[in-house]
C-alpha cells in the first residue's frame, strides 16, 4: 500500500483541513455551517445544530484517520469520499435556497462550489491510494 510523498503530503493536508471543519462545525462557524444543513430535513433548531456537530465529530474522526490511520489510509480514503458524496445535498440546499455562508453569497460561487465536491472526492480516493491497481497495493 504505497503511495508517493507527493499523496502522502496531499493526504496528511487534507486530513488536516478535515480537523479544522469538524473544529468549525463545534466552534467558530458552527452558524456558517448551520446555512448547510439541507432545507428537507426538519428545521428546528436542535435538529440542525444537531446536525451540525454530528457531522463536526464525523470529520474530526476522518482529519484524524487521514493522518494517522495509515495502514487502514485505503478505507479510510474510501469512507471519507462515501461521506463527501452524503454531505452533498447540503451543498445542493445552499444553492437552490440562496443561502449565503462562507462568503458564498451569490448564485455564481454558490454554484462554483458545487464543482469542488467531486475535486474532494477525488483527492480522498488518490491520496489514499485507492487508484492504484491491486497488484500494486500487495
């Protein structure tokens, strides 16, 4: 299960960015990340706050699985892509419901947004190694 110093660095950084968010969603932008909880699901406060700190814990976890959870960094690579597909619809939900966070406020970035879940989905699977061909995982 090698990957190159170039994935592993790419790894450990987007781990890194992981533990930040899940810092956020408990702490200083608990009520930016509130804008994403997806407008379907029941709306009542604690739901979403909820919500909120459930998906801090979840991506606490995967920052730190990512950068120190090596020898599992193929299924954790995999679990953390699974989640960033689950998490999508929040992102659909800021959107189509004109909610402005993180300095998202127009149609335009909100919209430009969209685009950078499949760059995350991406770099979880190839940082992790999950693109290498079995024979090169062994």
């Amino acid at each position: 299960m090698k990957t190159s110093l170039f994935q592993n660095i790419m790894r450990i950084l987007l781990g890194s960015f992981m533990l930040l968010a899940g810092i956020g969603h408990l702490t200083f932008q608990r009520t930016e990340f509130l804008a994403q909880v997806p407008r379907w699901l029941p709306d009542s406060p604690g739901f979403m706050d909820f919500v909120v700190v459930s998906s801090g814990v979840v991506e606490i976890f995967f920052g730190l699985a990512m950068i120190f959870w090596v020898k599992q960094k193929i299924k954790v690579g995999i679990a953390l892509a699974i989640f960033y597909v689950l998490v999508f619809p929040g992102n659909i939900s800021q959107y189509t419901n004109e909610i402005d966070a993180f300095g998202l406020d127009t149609d335009l970035k909100r919209l430009i947004r969209l685009f950078f879940q499949p760059v995350l989905i991406l770099w979880a699977l190839w940082s992790t190694g999950v693109f290498r061909r079995k024979s090169e995982r062994e």
